[in-house]
C-alpha cells in the first residue's frame, strides 16, 4: 500500500507532495482552450497540474500521481466526471483526495451526491477557481491535521 501523504500547508499552493513542494491539482477537461487556462492559472497559483481528457485516464492517473485536488467537468469521455468523483471518494487509497467538479450544466445537486466536495459553474474565471482551490485545500490540510480523512 503506498505511503500516506504528507501534512500539508494550505498557504498558497505550497504542499510536501509535489515538484517543489507544490499541491497536485489533476485536471480532467476535455476541451483544450479551457485546460490551457485551467493550466496557467493554477501554475501561476503555485500548483503543479497534471491532466487528463477522461475519466478513466483520469482514475489512472489519480491512482498513481495521489492528487491534492481532482478538478473535473461532469462531460468527459469514457468515465463522466460525476461518476468518477463517486469512484475516488470510495477508493481507499484516494481517500483524502478533494474533488470540484467544474462545470457548464447546473448540476450541484448531482455533483453533492456524487460525494463531490465543491462545485464551480463555467465560466471559468481565474479568482474564484483559484480561490477555491485554496479553500478546499485549508479544509482539507485541517482534516489531515485532525485525522479526519473522510
């Protein structure tokens, strides 16, 4: 089983996981424009990202990399983004990974039951995806403080 992550500073996007110490943010968006602005305003934000153009590719990847955060819109390919929310929160090797599901449809309701942990509509704009990705991981840095992973 691997390791558990380490404690996390929730200042910026500073974290004892990634490359420099950065969050993982792992993307998964299908449509190029919005993953290159996805991409400049989280790396500008202090966060490594990674990405992926579906779900299951996604899955993968999340299994390897052990993301901070997953970011997803709900219409991707293969695994959409609300049933791959639903299989991160019951996977126990992802158990502390936060998941915002991102998206044009109006879909909150969906996306709590799916276990998600926020939910932004499109369009995308910088502050407030930013914003809450550094909420989420505040949160998230308390509960790994805590012992509370759930």
């Amino acid at each position: 089983m691997p390791e558990a992550k380490q404690d996390r500073t929730a200042q910026g996007g500073a974290t004892a996981s990634g490359p420099g110490g950065r969050a993982i943010i792992l993307v998964v968006e299908r449509d190029p424009h919005i993953r290159d602005l996805e991409s400049y305003f989280l790396n500008e934000a202090g966060f490594a990202v990674e990405f992926a153009s579906d779900g299951v590719a996604a899955l993968e990847q999340a299994q390897k990399l052990r993301p901070d955060i997953i970011i997803s819109e709900v219409l991707v390919p293969k695994l959409d983004g609300l049933a791959l929310c639903r299989t991160v929160k019951r996977d126990p090797n992802l158990r502390g990974t936060v998941v915002l599901i991102f998206s044009i449809l109006a879909v909150q309701a969906r996306a709590r039951e799916a276990g998600a942990d926020a939910f932004l509509m499109k369009p995308l704009a910088e502050k407030r995806l930013v914003d809450t990705v550094r909420q989420l991981l505040a949160i998230r840095h308390a509960s790994v403080r805590t012992g509370d992973t759930a």
